[in-house]
C-alpha cells in the first residue's frame, strides 16, 4: 500500500466518499468537451502544465463526486464529496471585463450579423478569441494567475482534484451554453444580447405591407353560458395529423439540460421517450376521433389519414 507523508506523519491513501445523484461527467473516456470551444477551455487549463492534478480531478468528475455547481459573474461556487463527511467548498474566480472592455467588444461584435446569429443558435463563433483580442482583452484565461481559486479540502497543492473536478465538468457545460463564458467575463446572455440590440445588430421584425390586413383575434363571448358551453368545432381543426419524422425536436433546439446528472447523455435519454409517447398520443388521438377502443384498431384507422402537415409535439 502506498503511503503519504504529511507534518511528520503517515497517513493511508483517501478514497472520496461514493456519492448518489452527483454531477457525472458526460464524457467517459478520452478527452471532455464536444465544442471546440469546451476542448479550448480544457486545453488551456491542461497548458499550465498542472496535468497530474488535473487527472485525478477528471475521475472525481466522473465518477460524480460534485455535488452542485453555480456559475456567476466572474465566480464559480462549488461543492465537492471528498473523502470526508462534509463535501468541500471550492471557489473558481476569474476577473471581469471592464464596461469599456466590454463595449469594445460589442461593438466589434455588432459589425457582422454572424456573430449574433452563432451565439443565439447557441453556437461560439469559430474566431471569437480575435474578436477579444482586439478589443485589448480576453475571453479564456491566458495564464494560471488568471484563476482565483480556493478550496476548503486539507491539500496543499492548487488546484487540488477538486477545484479540477469543477474544470472539467465546467467544460463540458460550456458545450451546452457558450454565453456561461461571457457571464464568467462579467456579462451574461440578456445583458449581451440587449447590448448587441441596441447597436442594432438584432433587425426589427419587417412591418406589413399597407395594404395587408393585420388579422384581430375574435372577441370573448359576452355571456358567461354562452363561453363555458362551447360550440362545434371546425372539421378542419386539427389539420393532418403524424408522429413527428425527427423525435424530441423541441428538447434538441433548448439544449441539454443544465449540469445533467443522468447515466447518459439528457439527449440520448429523451429520444426514446418522445418516440414511445408520440406513439401512445396517436393512439388516444385516433381512438377519440373514431371511436376506437383498442391501439390496434386506432393503428389500423391511421392508415386512412392523409400524411404531411402538422405533427404531435
């Protein structure tokens, strides 16, 4: 068995408590990070020339040992199961951009619609790093120093493997939202966003022609009966009906969740779950409109619907 030497005494090699409902990483094996702008995060760290630290935070953040994670302008908060009972604190900060920094950058930003575009489809452009640069800034670290870290385990070293844990897992939340990079820089998405509004980068919504009649919603009924009693509903209601060709399409425009903790990726998880319900929901769907009482006879009366159109979500 190996040993450790700390103050003149020995003590056994710790073993982090296993922990229920943890942050686990994504990634299983190999490198973290699917965006290249996740693996720039990673690849910068692992440039300061911390690796073997940072190795063994990659396997507490596999195996889940954070517990929770919140991101704020220019500071991270963690908390970290470690060997002993109480979970560790660890703290990540990193230095905001000034308001002048800043509005070098939106204005860079606002010259071409593109960048805004990528960003709000939840994509990092590909030379976002120049954009920074020259605005006399930076949007990642440049060198160690650049990180204020803390962390309430007894390890000496810095980072220790839970401070490198939360590097990890923090790269592979970046994948999911870019704009965390901007909130840890000291500005998050609504504020970027209204900025970028108002140097107009965001065109307003075309206005209708003169001659176009801009269509009213109907009134409510007057009468209360009248309201709750309904009338017939129009043969044309629920158009052409058809399990949609692309499952979990609304979950895959919204991303993934924040910091998922499942055993698989959120996305993996939702498709087999949308195609099993959309399924079910054609059922009861065509078992209400024919009067149908078993799924096989409803599956039967789908043949005879028109395909094309509209979709269940």
């Amino acid at each position: 068995m190996a040993w450790r030497w700390y103050d003149s005494r020995y003590f056994p090699p710790s073993h982090p408590i296993p922990v229920r409902g943890g942050i686990k990483a994504q990634s299983k094996r190999g490198t973290f990070g699917e965006s290249w702008w996740g693996r720039r995060w990673i690849e910068i760290l692992e440039s300061f020339h911390i690796g073997a630290r940072l190795e063994r935070g990659r396997s507490y953040a596999r195996r889940g040992q954070v517990l929770s994670i919140d991101i704020g302008k220019g500071i991270v908060k963690a908390r970290v199961q470690g060997s002993r009972p109480k979970p560790y604190e660890v703290a990540i900060e990193m230095k905001v951009l000034s308001n002048a920094g800043w509005k070098r950058v939106v204005q860079t930003l606002s010259k071409q619609a593109r960048f805004a575009a990528k960003l709000l489809a939840g994509e990092m452009p590909q030379d976002i790093e120049e954009v920074f640069k020259q605005a006399g800034v930076s949007l990642f670290p440049e060198r160690l120093r650049d990180l204020k870290t803390n962390c309430s385990c007894p390890d000496w070293s810095n980072p220790c493997k839970h401070i490198a844990a939360v590097y990890y897992l923090l790269g592979e939340e970046f994948d999911r939202d870019p704009f965390l990079l901007f909130t840890l820089r000291g500005m998050d998405r609504e504020e970027l966003v209204g900025l970028l509004s108002r140097t107009g980068q965001r065109s307003a919504a075309p206005l209708p022609d003169a001659g176009e009649a801009i269509r009213q919603p109907e009134p409510l009924p007057l009468e209360a009966t009248q309201f709750w009693s309904g009338g017939s509903l129009p043969e044309d209601l629920f158009g052409e009906v058809q399990v949609p060709h692309a499952p979990a399409a609304l979950p895959k425009r919204l991303g993934s969740f924040p910091f998922w903790r499942g055993e698989v990726r959120f996305l993996e998880a939702m498709e087999p779950i949308y195609t099993q319900a959309s399924t079910r929901g054609m059922e009861l769907f065509l078992s209400g409109l024919w009067g149908l009482d078993s799924p096989s006879a409803s599956l039967s009366a789908h043949s005879a619907l028109p395909s094309g159109g509209g979709g269940l979500r």
